[in-house]
C-alpha cells in the first residue's frame, strides 16, 4: 500500500488544483500496488492539528480549471514553526506525528518561500517530502517559473490594459499597485505587457525626482496620460537607507495606506496633476488558471508523482532552460529569486522608454 499526503500552504493562487491533480493521475495510472490520499485541511495546521480527510477520484474531477485550493490553505509562518502553539504543542514534533500515525509514505506540498522552508525542516527531520512551487510573486530559487505567476500576470495586465482607457480620457496620472511585497517579477512583467510608462519594483529603489520627470517628458511630448506600475513593496532611495527596524517604524507611522498613495501624492504636491490609485489586490491571485498555467502545473504533478514512485524524496519539481527538474530543498529553502537590476528584461524595457524612477 502507497499512502500519499496532500497540503497546499501559504497564500493561494492558481492552478493548485491542477498541480494536485497531475500527482495524482501519475501516481493512480502508474502504481503497481494500492494508493490511498489523504488531504491536509488548511495548510500546515491540517498536518499539526491533525485534520485530514481521505481522497478519491472523484475529488480530482473537474478542478484542473479550478482556483483556489480543494484542500484550503493558511499561513503558518517559519519563524515559529519551532515555537510552542498557544497550548504549548510543539508544532514540528505533532506534524510528524500525524504523518507516521496516517504511515505516509510521502507528503506533497504546494507552496512557496516559507512554506518549502517548512518543508525542507521535515525533510530533514526523516520526512519524505516532495514539493510544487506555487506563488504569483515567481521568487522561488531553484526553478525559472512557478505556477500561479502566469495567470496573475495576464488578471494584472488586464487591469493595466483597461486603466488606458479612462487614464487617456481624462488625462491623469494613473498609478496601478501590482503585488509584489519583496521581488518585482510580477509588476515587472504586467507593466511591460501593459505598456506602462513607470515601473516600480523593490528591486531597483525610486528618486520620486526622476518619476516626477519621466512624468514631465510624456507632457512634453504632447501624451495626456501616465501610466504607472508600483509593486506593493517599492521603496524611494531614501527609504533605502533606513535600517529594517527603522523603515518599518515609519510606514507604520504613515498616514498613507500603502507607498502607491504616497507616490500619488509626492506627484501631485510637484506636478499639480490629478493622481487616482487602482488597487485590483486579490484578484490578481483569484480565479481560474490560464491555460499556460494549467499544462505547467500539470507537468510538474505529473513529474513529482514520477518521483514518488521512484522513491526519490526532498524535492522541489523545478523548471530550469525549459525542462522539469528536481530541485534539493535544501537549495532552496530560504532563498528569493530576486529581479537583477542589471537583467536584459529591465534593459529592454529602458530601451523602448520605460523609466525605473533611477
């Protein structure tokens, strides 16, 4: 008998289902001996709390196009997997429990930076442990493309796309905040898909001097409008100085609710020119996978069931120069994959115009 655990942790996004779905019909098409499934509720905490249900066939019908998580998620961040829960559990010693209780040969996570964290603490606490990676941001080390990335990107160009419109009518500086808390790949990519103008992204921190510019320059050259692009964690030079502790002093003392309201208003302080903010948010993770999403994430399900029943354990199914690969997790774990400054991406698209606000 071949017993498989299923988790998805973190934030969601799509195509999990689908990636769920692949390790699945690998493993039931594949398997010389029985196969039972078990799925972990909420994320980590399923497999602390022991909440789990068994699942059949019929749960794996119809979700290839399907958002979100059959399974549920939650976050359940590393820094304190290793503290006590509040009545006093110890969180890694109940996650092994219930994996030997349930005598799992394998647990499948689907997740991100933090959550392969966790999963690598498993793998090498005697665990056997594959994981999927999932996230919009595409930050994980180890694989050129997540799951998830490709559809948030077409949800953000849309809103980029769309914002043209009202932004040319009635000639405003438009500002569109795309997510993207510590790496720009996602903002990056709708912008130059969008045709912004301004692009912001942790990666590269902003002189509000040269985006008040490149704001300029457009007027000049006769455009009405100004599209711009800011990830969720863009940061002006300034701030880019300060220390951790400092800078998360001052944002929690801003009067702002995120840094694409205080760059709308450090813009219409020096230009006069009338700012609104879009915020399309959730969204961006919601919803049905792109079919791109939907073919990569049912290759890397295909490829972790291929490891499993191989043996072959701690594990990030990967994607490196077009091909699925496995990825040791402890490459992984606790590494960003982060946008270089000097990338040819952000070099072409300086070519054709588009300012990075340095």
């Amino acid at each position: 008998m071949l017993r498989i655990g299923f988790l998805t942790s973190g934030g969601d996004c799509q195509a999990l289902n689908a990636a769920m779905r692949g390790v699945f019909k690998c493993i039931n098409n594949n398997a010389k001996e029985p196969v039972e499934f078990y799925g972990f509720e909420d994320g980590y905490k399923g497999l602390i709390y022991g909440k789990f249900h068994m699942l059949t066939g019929k749960d794996f019908k119809g979700i290839l196009t399907r958002g979100g998580t059959i399974l549920g998620t939650s976050r359940v961040p590393f820094k304190t997997i290793r503290e006590p829960d509040e009545n006093g559990l110890d969180k890694v010693k109940a996650m092994k429990q219930t994996y030997y209780k349930l005598q799992l040969d394998c647990l499948v996570m689907g997740g991100g930076n933090g959550s392969t964290k966790t999963a690598n603490l498993l793998s090498q606490e005697g665990l056997n442990v594959v994981t999927l990676p999932k996230t919009i941001d595409n930050d994980l080390w180890g694989t050129d493309m997540t799951f998830g990335f490709q559809s948030a990107v077409d949800i953000a160009t849309k809103c980029v796309d769309d914002i043209h419109t009202t932004a040319s009518s009635h000639g405003r500086v438009f500002i569109v905040e795309i997510m993207g808390h510590k790496v720009g790949w996602l903002p990056l990519n709708a912008g130059i898909a969008g045709g912004a103008d301004i692009i912001l992204i942790p990666e590269i921190p902003y002189d509000i001097k040269k985006v008040v510019e490149a704001i300029e320059e457009r007027d000049r050259s006769g455009s009405r409008f100004t599209v711009i692009v800011v990830a969720e964690g863009a940061i002006s030079k300034e701030d880019a100085k300060l220390s951790k502790k400092e800078f998360k002093k001052k944002r929690a003392a801003s009067k702002f609710p995120s840094v694409s309201y205080e760059v709308a208003d450090a813009i219409m302080k020096a230009t006069g020119r009338e700012v609104r903010v879009t915020v399309p948010g959730h969204t961006q993770r919601g919803g049905a996978p792109d079919p791109y999403d939907r073919v990569f994430a049912t290759r890397l399900g295909a490829e972790a069931g291929r490891l499993i029943l191989r043996k072959e354990y701690g594990y990030m199914v990967g994607y490196r120069n077009r091909e699925i690969v496995k990825v040791p997790l402890s490459e992984v774990a606790g590494k960003l994959k982060t946008v270089d400054p000097k990338a040819e991406i952000i070099k072409e698209a300086k070519l054709i115009g588009i300012s990075f606000g340095d």
